[in-house]
C-alpha cells in the first residue's frame, strides 16, 4: 500500500498505523474506536506535498471528456484526493459517482427557498450512495489480495458489495436481518451472487456478529467501519463543489443510519476547504427517523459526547439502526460546520418521499427524511429563503417499490400516524385504478385527477 501517502489516525486517541496494520474489525486496538485515513503531506493547511487546487481542477474537468475507465468513474476521477492504493490498475469500477444535481423546483416554491437541490446518489450503479465507497474499499480488499469479503446491511450496502465483489473476483458474504430489509436490495444481494444469511437480529447485531466472524477468518469487513469507504463516498462532495464552479452550497442535509455518509461528506468538504479548493464549507444537517434517533438523543440529552443505543424501528428500513458506529465522526461533520440534528416521523417522511416523487426524482425512504427535515429546519428559522441547499438523495425508489405502493395504497400508515394530516396525503395519493377497457372509461378516470 501506499504508507507514504496515507495513513490511519483513531479518531479517539490519536494514535496512527499503516493502513495495513489494521486490525480486521478496524478498530483501534488502545481504545476501540474508529479510524480516519489521512495523508500526512497534505491534509493540513501548508503540508508539504499539497496538492495544487487550480492543478486539479483542471485535471478533474479535463477526465471528464476521457474513455478510461478510470477517469469515467465519478470517484477515481478525483483519485489524487484518494491516494489508497499502491497501483490504481486494482480498482474495482462499475463506472459508479457523476450523479445528477437536480434542481427542485416544486419544493423550492413551496418552501419559499431560492435555491435547492437534490443530488441523486440513487442513480449510482447498484441504486444506491453505498457505490462511491464500495469502489474505494473493494479495490482495497482486491489489491490486498483477500479472497472473501463481508458486510451487515439493511440492504443498500449488502447490494453493493455483492456486486463489486462479483466484478472483482471475489467471494461475499452478507448478513441481514430477517424481514427487514426491502426486497428489491435483497434480490440484489441474489443476483450478484453473494451468500446472504438472514439472521434473527436487527442491524447493530449482524454488525456486531460479524465483527467477531471477520477476527476469526481472513475474511475482509466492508461495513463503514472500514476507513476507506468512507475515501469513496466524499467524492459526492467534490462532485457537489464542482457543479457550484467550486464553491460549497451554504447547507448539505444528509439522512442518518450507521453514520458514514454524513462524516464522508464532511470529511469531503473539509478537505476540500484545507487544500483550498472551496472557500468555506457548507452547514452538514443529519436527519434520522423518530423511531432510530440515537443520534439526535445523543445532542438533546448528552450534548453529543455519548450515545445510548436504542432499539431502532422505522418503515425506512435503510435507517432502522440503533447503534451508529461512526456517530463521533458524524459529530464532528455537524459541530464543526453548525448544522443540526433532528428526527421527523413516519408520516413526514411518507409525505416527503411523496413530494420528491411528484417532482419526477424518486427516492426512498430513508432518502426522503431530508426534505421532511429541511421543512422542520425552515420552520424552524434555521434556513433562510437566500439559502443554497442541497439534499442527499441516498437510493433509488425502485429499493422499496412496496413502501410506494402502501402508502399510495393507503396501507402504509396506521390512523393514529396521520392524524391531522390527512387531507395533505390524500392530495398526494395515486393509487391505481381498475377502468373498463373503453376510451369513455379511460376519459373518465382523466376527471378525477387533480393535477
Ligand atoms: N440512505 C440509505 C438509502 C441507506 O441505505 C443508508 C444506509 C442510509 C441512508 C444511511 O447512511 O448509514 O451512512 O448513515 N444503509 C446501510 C446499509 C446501513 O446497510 O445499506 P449511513
């Protein structure tokens, strides 16, 4: 590997290893918590071996019109910012990253906000934001020569590994927890050919199951406890950089589960702000459902310097997470930029993902608690109408076509859920209608329909 380039710092202790040294369930062995990689030549302001910002910019634009593999990959084409294997040959592409920024234009009215955005990280190859750092990880596990890879998943992460192992060469292994999670991840998993076993557990125990596995077999974790994923998946921030002509959007709001997504991004934009390569960083907002609120229980009643697990339940199973392993890093990425974290509930987050799918994108569940916080967070006064905000849309609608159709159905929420709110999901309902097969039929059915 590349010792010189990078390293692991624990984000406890500061102690600092070789990438290699690593021991296989990545945690620090003086006191068990996580690391970050960092490159010691450039990830401080006036390092020596800084890479230049105008330099890169430019090489970055100039990738853009390339056929190599590499350079048509959304995170190898800033592959300068992640110097993680000794020879880039091994990385493992599906052509993953250069997701769409679309504007939202309905909720932006709505929301009386000039400018918002939604960056589609469910367009990615397997569906999901988990691409951008599988890439990353598995071109790790494949230049280390490991046979067999693993993950604990609510199904976005266990699609994704299935398929870059697939690509790579490699066997994996997938541990879910039974009857939670969406099919359509499930049948991923499947079709990449992983071995999945559903385990009578819930996420945290699947993780913590493998854990122990993974000390016992050269088998190689690719849960985001593993440190370079999360090398992968900032790249969606340089993308984001990049598409604002290298300036940060004044607020990024990112859904909250295991918690590496929001500390990639803050890790992103805080390199970016190091090597000056935008001006400030943006507000990280991190949302997660009422019913998995570690995160947000950790800021209301320890002021964020311990977590209580808790049992975790939500219909957005992606998020179903009771005990985030990277909640410190999480932490960091909010306190350091001043955004903010808070929960919404079932119905604000059915509502949500209704809105986003009227405007044409789709996402699912988990995805759509970012609008529903962005409501909470402009009602609040914490968003001004002059804002740049950007959503993280973190997997594709076809995930969970079931949850779609429930709520469109009016099976999804239970009365008690929707209290008060009926009348607004009622106006975004569209379920399906039997009609005659007659054109007056069809014409017909054209009446009801009020917008
Ligand atoms: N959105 C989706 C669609 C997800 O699949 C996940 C996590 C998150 C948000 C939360 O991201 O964990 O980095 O805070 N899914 C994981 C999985 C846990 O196993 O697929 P996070």
């Amino acid at each position: 590997m590349n010792e010189i380039l990078h390293q692991l710092r624990c984000i406890g202790c500061g102690a600092r290893i070789a990438g290699a040294e690593a021991r296989q369930d990545f945690r620090c062995v003086v006191c068990g918590e996580l690391f970050d990689v960092e490159y010691p030549g450039w990830s401080e302001r006036g390092g020596q071996n800084r890479p230049n910002a105008g330099g890169l910019k430019w090489v970055w634009r100039e990738r853009r019109s390339s056929r190599e593999e590499l350079d048509c990959s959304g995170v190898w084409r800033f592959r300068e910012l992640l110097p993680i294997l000794e020879d880039f040959s091994n990385a493992v592409s599906l052509r993953e990253g250069n997701t769409p920024l679309y504007h939202m234009t309905r909720a932006a009215m709505a929301l009386r906000i000039d400018l918002l955005f939604a960056k589609h990280q469910g367009l990615n190859p397997t569906g999901s934001f988990k691409d951008t750092g599988m890439t990353a990880a598995m071109s790790v596990a494949k230049e280390r020569g490991f046979a067999w890879v693993a993950c604990a998943s609510t199904g976005n992460t266990s699609a994704a590994m299935a398929a870059y192992a697939a690509r790579a060469g490699l066997r994996s292994l997938v541990l879910i927890p039974e009857g939670k999670i969406a099919w359509g991840k499930l049948s991923q998993a499947m079709d990449y050919g992983a071995v999945t076993c559903q385990l009578k557990a819930d996420f945290d125990g699947c993780l913590r199951l493998l854990s122990e596995i993974v000390k016992e077999a050269p088998i190689y974790l690719l849960n985001s406890v593993n440190p370079y994923r999360l090398e992968g998946q900032k790249t969606p921030a340089f993308e984001i950089a990049e598409a604002f002509d290298w300036s940060a959007p004044d607020h990024l709001i990112v859904p909250g589960g295991n918690l590496g997504n929001s500390s990639a991004m803050g890790k992103g934009f805080r390199e970016m702000y190091e090597l000056g390569l935008v001006a400030k960083m943006p507000r990280i907002s991190v949302i997660q459902a009422a019913g998995a609120n570690p995160l947000v229980r950790s800021f209301r009643d320890h002021q964020a310097a311990s977590l209580e697990p808790v049992v975790a339940d939500t219909r957005a199973t992606a998020i179903r997470i009771g005990n985030p392993a990277s909640w410190r890093k999480a932490v960091r990425a909010i306190q350091e930029t001043g955004g903010w974290c808070l929960d919404v509930t079932e119905a604000e987050i059915a509502i949500a993902k209704a809105e986003i799918g009227a405007e044409g994108l789709g996402c699912e569940p988990a995805s759509a608690v970012t609008l529903a916080g962005l409501k909470k967070l402009r009602a609040e006064g914490k968003v001004a109408s002059g804002e740049t905000v950007v959503l993280m849309l973190t997997g594709h609608t076809l995930k969970d076509a079931d949850y779609t159709i429930n709520f469109h159905r009016g099976k999804l929420l239970a009365k008690d859920e929707t209290e008060g709110r009926e009348a607004e999901i009622a106006g975004l309902r569209r379920d399906a209608v039997a009609v005659e097969a007659t054109p007056a039929a069809v014409l017909d059915a054209l009446k009801g329909s009020t917008r």
